[in-house]
C-alpha cells in the first residue's frame, strides 16, 4: 500500500491517498461494467454509449467526503476533489484513469492536513505512477515515547510536517502482480502539548526524551513495493485476493536524519459464502528494525481502538468479518480480530492481547458501482469503544 510508507500516524493522508486510488479504480471499473452492458443491450443504447464515450474523454470533477470518528484522532472530515479522465491511447479496458486532485481535512483535535496528488498510468496500463505533497499539523495522545510508558496518562504531542510522495509500478507480464520503488521525504517537527498538566508524574523524562531529539528530523526513504490484486471492485469488493509487501529504507546518505528499516506485509481475502452472506479476512504484520522515530512506529489497527495507543517495535494482527443481507440493499455486518504490539520477538508472548469485536449496518448503493456506506460499533478487551462511518469494507 502506498501509504504504508508513511508514519500511519498520518490518519488524514491515509484516507485522502487511499480514497483518491479508489476513486481512480472505482471509475474505472464502472466505464469498464457500462461498455459491457451497452454491448449486451446494443439495440437503442449505442446514443447513451457514445454518450458516456464523450463524458469520459472530457473528464469530470468527483468529490469524495469522509467522516472521521476516532477517541484519539477526534472527530471531523476530509474532502477530495478530483478531476479524472480517461486514458485515450490505452487498449485496455481496466486502465485507471488519470487523476488529480486537492484533499484537506481537519477534526476536534485541531489537527489538519492539505494534500495536492496525482495518479496516472502509461503504456497500456503497465506502468502506473502515483505521488503527491502535503502540509500537516496532528496533535495526538502517545501512550509510548521510547521506554517511557504512558498506558495510564497519555500525554498529547504535536507534530508539524510537510512531505512527498512518489511512486512507480511496473506489471509483471500479464499477471495481476505489480512492483517499483517508491520515495518518501518529510520533514517533522515534534513538540509537547502540556496545556496545563504540568502535574503529569512524567513530565521530566518526556520532556527529556523530546530534548535528546533534533527540534526538526528528516526522514527520507527509498523503498519496494509488491501488490497482487484480484478485486473485481476496490472499495466495495465481494470476492478476490488482495496481498503486497511494503518495505522502505530510511538512511542518512539520504539525507535522513536516521537509518531504520520499515516493512509492511499485508493479505486479504473477500470470500462469498451464499448468495447472502459475505465474508473477508485478514492479516497484517508490520515492523521497524533500527533509529525509528517514536511517530514511525507501528500500532495496532482495529476498530474500537484509538489511533497510536497499542504501539511497538512491531504489531501483529487478523480480522475477520461477515456480511449477511437482509434485502438487496440492507446488511449487517459482525466482526472480530485481535492484534498485539511488541518491540522484540522474545516480547511477543508477555504482550497484551487487543481483542476486538462490533457490529454495524451496510447500505448498498447499486447505481455507485455497489459502493457501500455504513456504521460499525466497536469495543476491544482493553475497555476502548469507537464508532465509524465507514466506505466500503470497513477492513
């Protein structure tokens, strides 16, 4: 995943660089259904065929909205606005059309972020590029800062950064696997939020450890990436395989101001059981071995867990969700998973168990290629509780 290479802190980014690749595919997917359906229903639909030919060609504005909901993110937005266009010379019908697009978002917690980004894909769609620029302000609660334990009082720190993104793939053969590098420059500026709780009974060591860091770090990262996806539809998919690796390298003859090494291996799998009932389930693993900053390390993901509080040296975690319709449009949706953050393998067996588990509602919307939108409720093992509004899967 592209945003993989990113601090996953940067919840903001995540969903504007993952909603505008959707946006990309889903587009694509659906001129791709329209031209099978005007080839069945050739008699009388040749005027609307030409139609949407045209359409596509001159290119089109889409917004995307997306509403966050996290206990430690807080509460807020994002809105994309793309214009895509289709690729005239591409002899493919999947080809991805071009994209590009401004996105910016804020929540409660006075965090916002700005992004510019473009996606394109050359040589018949064996060749896809997909990068960007963006300006961030994030204020979150750490429940870790190196050794210092903070699981019984967080503590809020700030975070300033600006950054690019750059990405190429290149298709193996004919397959469905794709692989290329990808860059990623920021540069980060962390500071302490005490806003008045200057009785933390930790104060003195966090603010130590904040001085033992430069006022401003850089991290610059060359790294790999490999994707294999079998998805009929990205964001609302049914059936299909989706697995990579993410890996990048962050060093000083870069320009960075460490060197750690940070991966990403990823596996999911939407399965159909019956006619009704759907299931997906997936894996993650994620970990940085070396000088990684405090903000690059690795939590634990599940729903019903705040952002960056189950964190280590490396997570681990599966999931598993089933979706039963009760009408063609309207179903409900149950899930569980259970993950742990851990800093050594030797910790993994002493580390706590983040266990998670909800239910929520799915609406189908069958005119928007089966997008589907939602809510899911969440608790975890560790007493936290989320909601969500969710696009799509939800995973």
């Amino acid at each position: 995943m592209f945003y993989s290479s990113i601090h996953k802190y940067l919840i903001l980014m995540l969903i504007m660089v993952s909603m505008f690749v959707g946006i990309s595919q889903a587009y694509t997917q659906t001129n791709a259904i329209s031209r099978i359906h005007n080839k069945t229903h050739a008699a009388g639909r040749e005027q609307k065929k030409a139609q949407d030919s045209t359409q596509a060609n001159r290119g089109s504005f889409v917004p995307v909205p997306f509403i966050i909901t996290d206990q430690n993110l807080g509460y807020g937005g994002v809105l994309a606005l793309g214009y895509l266009h289709a690729d005239k010379k591409s002899t493919r019908k999947d080809t991805p059309p071009t994209i590009t697009g401004i996105a910016g978002g804020g929540t409660t917690t006075k965090t916002w972020a700005i992004a510019l980004l473009h996606s394109q894909s050359f040589k018949d769609d064996n060749l896809r590029y997909l990068g960007g620029i963006f300006y961030a302000n994030v204020n979150l609660d750490y429940y870790k800062l190196g050794n210092i334990d903070l699981s019984s009082h967080p503590i809020e720190i700030n975070l300033k950064e600006w950054g690019i993104m750059q990405r190429l793939q290149f298709r193996v053969g004919k397959s469905d696997i794709f692989i290329g590098p990808q860059y990623t420059f920021l540069s980060v500026e962390s500071g302490l939020n005490i806003q008045g709780d200057s009785s933390h009974p930790k104060l003195e060591p966090i603010i130590d450890f904040l001085d033992s860091l430069d006022s401003r770090q850089y991290l610059s990262a060359l790294g790999i990436v490999v994707d294999y996806d079998t998805r009929i539809n990205t964001l609302s998919p049914k059936k299909g395989l989706h697995t990579g690796l993410d890996a990048d390298y962050n060093a000083t003859w870069l320009g960075a101001s460490q060197n750690f090494f940070k991966g990403d291996l990823y596996f999911y799998a939407y399965v159909p059981l019956t006619k009704w009932l759907y299931s997906i389930y997936h894996f993650d693993y994620q970990f940085t071995a070396g000088d990684a900053p405090f903000y690059m390390k690795p939590f634990v993901e599940l729903r019903g867990a705040p952002v960056m509080k189950y964190q280590g040296n490396q997570t681990m975690l599966g999931e598993i969700q089933f979706r039963g319709y009760f009408t063609k449009s309207l179903a409900l949706v149950v899930f569980t998973g259970a993950g742990k953050a851990f800093d050594a393998y030797a910790d993994f067996g002493a580390a706590q168990w983040v266990i998670d588990y909800g239910a929520g509602f799915r609406w189908e919307i069958e005119k928007i290629f089966g997008l589907r939108v939602g809510a899911d409720f969440a608790w975890t093992n560790q007493k936290d509780f989320g909601w969500y509004i969710i696009i799509g899967t939800g995973l």
